[in-house]
C-alpha cells in the first residue's frame, strides 16, 4: 500500500509521501504576452463545458469580443488557459490554439519543461480545488445549482494570492501516466455523454411526435380521415372539425381580467 502524509490543506487531505507540495508560482510561469503590435485576430474564449475554443465556436451568449484585439493578451498551445473572474466555476482549460484572449484571463505554463502541463490542468479541473478558492476572490455573486457546483460567479481571483496557494506535485514520469490516464478516462466519459445526450434528444424527438399524431389524428388507427386543408395537420378524422382558435379562446388583456371566448 502507498505510503500517505497529512498535506495539512483541507480540500487535499493526504497526499504520496513521495510528492511534494509547491506554491503554485514555484511551479508554473505567467504568460503576459500582449497582441501589440497585433500578431493574430483569432480570438478564442473559454468555457466550463467547452474548455478552450475558438469564440465562434462558443455556445449560448456572453460578451462580445472587441473589435480592438490590440489589447488582448496572446495564449499559445499548451498554455493552461484561465478566467481570473470564473475560476470558481470552472473557467479553466488547456489551449490547444494559438490566439489572444481578454486581459481578465492568465496564461500558465510549467516552469520545469520536464512537467506535464495536463497534470496542472487536471488539478485545476477539481472542484475541492475551486471551492478552496472561496475568499480569495474580489466580485459578486454565487449561486449553487441543484447538483452542488457552483454557477455564475464573477469573483476576480488576484494572480498574487493564487500564486501563493500549495498543490500536490508528482514526480514528472508520474505526471504523465495521471495525465494519460486521464485523456483516455475522460474521452470515454465524454463519448458516453454524447451518446447519452443523442439518445434524449431522440426520445424528445419521439415524444413530440406521438403528441402530435395524438392531437391531430385521434387515437383510433382505423377511423375514417379528411383532409385538413391544413399544410403542417395533413388529414385528420372525419369526425373531427376546424375552427379558428378565436372560437375557443380568447385573450387576457391584463392580470385581473378573467379568461373569456371570443
């Protein structure tokens, strides 16, 4: 059984007695590169869910990217790329491109060429380690959903005070193998969560269609059917009729008003 000590840190427990513990400004090197003169237009974005893309390939909203990318910072291939305004929920990712960002962020890398920057990443990614972050941070706003992570947090986290904060070091062959691991465990989950999520959207597909077969052509398979006259309803039962809504509903014109038929 691998031998364990006492971290002394109450998100990390104990560790492997052959790692150390390092502030993390021993171990990784701020990247403050700015994009003036201008080096590229390509801007990317960061997202919990996404990780490190280009901003045309974000989903939902957000801000929108300026048109002077001349004050933007430079993040580069390999950088651990990080939202110093998001950390706590997980606005944290490793680049795979090479673009300019928001000043708001922070470019990581190792400081020993030798480390893997996934393993940093990793840790990062852990949500003891983000919570831990609790307090540092200058903003507003928390909210917690219904499965425990944290959501909408604008809590700036100072690079001075991140700096200071001890994680768990391996030794960097051991780096590797975690960070290996990992890749592969996490491409698995995430092929998982694409087939699963690909299955909802056909069962909700399926369920939108046994609604409209319902509403529109009876439940008797067998009945007698007319055309509806009308392009998305086809044929309905003959028994059946077709009104105008204004025949069965009426409009609210305000809160106190009781519904009425037109």
């Amino acid at each position: 059984m691998r031998e364990m000590k006492d971290s002394g840190i109450q998100w990390l427990g104990q560790y492997p007695a052959d790692w150390k513990l390092k502030k993390i400004k021993y171990c990784l090197l701020e990247r403050i590169e700015k994009n003036n003169p201008v080096r590229t237009s390509d801007i990317l974005s960061l997202t919990a869910k996404q990780g490190v893309i280009p901003y045309d390939q974000k989903e939902g909203g957000g801000n929108k990217p300026k048109e002077d990318v001349s004050a933007y910072r430079l993040a580069y291939p390999g950088d651990i790329v990080m939202n110093s305004m998001n950390i706590l929920s997980g606005s944290v990712g490793l680049s795979s491109y090479f673009g300019c960002v928001s000043p708001v962020y922070y470019m990581l890398r190792p400081s020993n060429v030798n480390e893997d920057v996934r393993f940093y990443n990793y840790i990062f990614q852990t949500t003891v380690f983000q919570r831990s972050l609790y307090g540092l941070g200058n903003g507003i706003l928390i909210k917690e959903s219904g499965n425990g992570k944290l959501n909408t947090i604008r809590m700036r986290i100072p690079m001075d005070k991140f700096g200071q904060l001890f994680i768990p070091i391996a030794p960097p062959t051991e780096q590797k193998g975690i960070s290996d691991y990992l890749d592969s465990k996490c491409a698995e989950i995430d092929t998982l969560t694409a087939d699963i999520e690909t299955q909802i959207e056909t069962l909700e597909q399926y369920k939108r269609s046994v609604i409209t077969e319902a509403v529109t052509k009876g439940l008797n398979p067998d009945a007698e059917m007319k055309d509806s006259g009308i392009e998305y309803v086809g044929n309905i039962p003959a028994s059946w009729a077709i009104h105008p809504l204004y025949c069965y509903f009426g409009e609210r014109k305000n809160k106190k008003q009781s519904w009425a038929r037109g």
